[in-house]
C-alpha cells in the first residue's frame, strides 16, 4: 500500500473533460435567471427568518388598506361606507411603497458590489448593460407587489360587490389605468432608488438617502409655494408626490395640485425616471471591476 493511501489522502485518478450537451438559453436566459433569483434575494425567498421581516410587513402594509375596504364592502350594506377611489388608495399605502423602495434597490445592486457577485455576473454572457436591465427589471417586479397589486384587488372586491365599473369594457378601460399607475409610480421609484443605491457601497446608505430624498422633497416644494409664494409648478420638485399625483390624471382626476398642468406633471415623472437611470448607466460605466 502506497504512502498517501495509509494516509488517507485523496488521488485524482483520471482527469478529463465533457462538454456541456444542455440547453444554452443566451443573454435572455441569463437575464431571466438574475431578474428572479434578485427578486427571490429581495424578498427572502431561501434565506432566514430575519430577511423576509421587512418585505413581509411592507407588503402587509400595502394589502391590509385593500382587505378592509373590500371587507367593508361585504358585509355593511351598499351606499353606507364609501371606499376610495382607485387613486385615492394609494395615499393610503404611500408609507409602504416608499419603504419597499428604500429596501429593494440597495439589496439588488449593493450586494452584488460588495460580495463580487458583480465580477461573477459579468463573467457569463450579460454585459453591464443587460446586468443592469435585468436588475431593473427585478426592482420594478418587486414593486409591482405594493403598486399594482393592492389596485387589483380592490377592483376584484368592488366588482364582486358589485359597485365596480359598470359593462366588460368599462371595466377593462379601469384595470388598464390601474396598470398604468402602477408601472408610472414603479418606474419613477426604481429609478430613483437605483441611482441611490450605485453612489454608495452601503446598503443602509442607500435606502437612508432614497428615503431622506422622498421625504425632504415635499418639505422644500411646499416652502417654496406656500412660504416664498412661488411659482404653483416648483411642486414637481416633490419626488414623494408626484408619481402619486400622475395616477389621479391617469384616472382624469385634477389630483392634490390642480394648479400644475397633467403635461408638467407627466414630464417631470419622464425626467425622474430617465434620470435616475442615466445616473445608474454613468456609475456603472466608470466602475473598475476586479476579476
């Protein structure tokens, strides 16, 4: 018996190679396999209890509002308690969508610069410019939990209650602003907490900047309207209002600032969106990273 045998080491026998003989999906496959396994990162899915806390309690945030209207809808009879209209939902559960931007960004890009996962991705067929997409495409779904989700399920309630739109076509004319708003109010917030999230290597940086951002914009646009009595359009300074404000005139409402026009208000919610993403295209583009 040899000498490594009485030690117990291990002996490569035979060396050799096979080639890979499955299927080869590309950069789309590649894509796909980063949007989900992001989304399946953000939400816990895999992981510990402690990392499915915060999405949990901010997807709760956002149904809870949903469950009691329809709840009410149920069972106290028609005409009684009125729900609030499909725009008006969402001031109830602006806390939640803030939040769940704040948290969702930085998990999705921070953590891949930090525990190289970044290098690793960029070793496979994705480029940094379809890494990106498929990042955003991760943060854009996740959002659509607590932007889209909660609408649909107060118009199912409605609907079933029967105070919902009147005919099919009425009905689908509804759901596809719902759709809309939604992908409005994702876009503005992916953008912005995307951006964010590439200025810093520190997730709780990240999330603390997107939410000091939304919550300080509003602050400043209202003492410039109202202290300095300056011009009505410096509200679409306010990143916390108006991608919100954008679902009222989806919807045709005239929405919380009247006084704004429905083009400015589309405009600046384009320009947020672009530039946030310019911001994310210029950081990554200049990021050296070590293979």
């Amino acid at each position: 018996m040899s000498e490594s045998s009485e030690r117990g080491d291990a002996q490569i026998s035979t060396r050799g190679f096979q080639r890979y003989d499955g299927e080869r999906s590309g950069v789309a496959g590649a894509v796909r396999s980063v949007t989900w396994q992001s989304v399946r990162a953000t939400l816990g899915l895999g992981r510990g209890a402690k990392n499915k806390i915060f999405p949990i309690i901010s997807v709760a945030i956002a149904y809870v509002p949903a469950i009691v209207f329809i709840g009410l809808a149920v069972l106290i009879p028609s005409g009684i308690v009125d729900g609030p209209t499909y725009p008006e939902y969402y001031g109830f559960v602006t806390s939640a969508i803030v939040l769940f931007a704040a948290l969702v960004a930085p998990e999705v890009l921070v953590s891949d610069r930090r525990n190289g996962m970044l290098a690793l991705y960029l070793s496979t067929p994705l480029h940094r410019g379809t890494y990106l997409v498929s990042k955003m495409l991760a943060v854009a779904a996740t959002l659509g939990l607590v932007t889209l989700g909660p609408p649909v399920l107060v118009l199912l309630g409605y609907t079933f209650d029967g105070s919902g739109p009147d005919g099919f076509g009425n009905w689908m004319i509804v759901l596809l602003r719902i759709v809309l708003s939604g992908v409005a109010v994702s876009a503005a917030l992916t953008s912005i907490s995307m951006a964010a999230s590439c200025l810093t290597d520190r997730r709780a940086f990240a999330a603390i900047g997107v939410v000091l951002l939304v919550l300080a914009s509003p602050i400043l646009a209202s003492a410039l309207v109202e202290g300095a009595e300056m011009s009505e359009n410096w509200r679409l300074i306010d990143v916390f209002s108006m991608p919100f404000e954008l679902v009222f005139r989806i919807f045709g409402d005239p929405g919380n600032f009247p006084a704004v026009s429905t083009q400015a208000v589309v405009a600046v919610n384009v320009a947020w969106t672009v530039g946030g993403l310019a911001v994310v295209a210029w950081r990554y583009s200049r990021l050296v990273i070590a293979r």
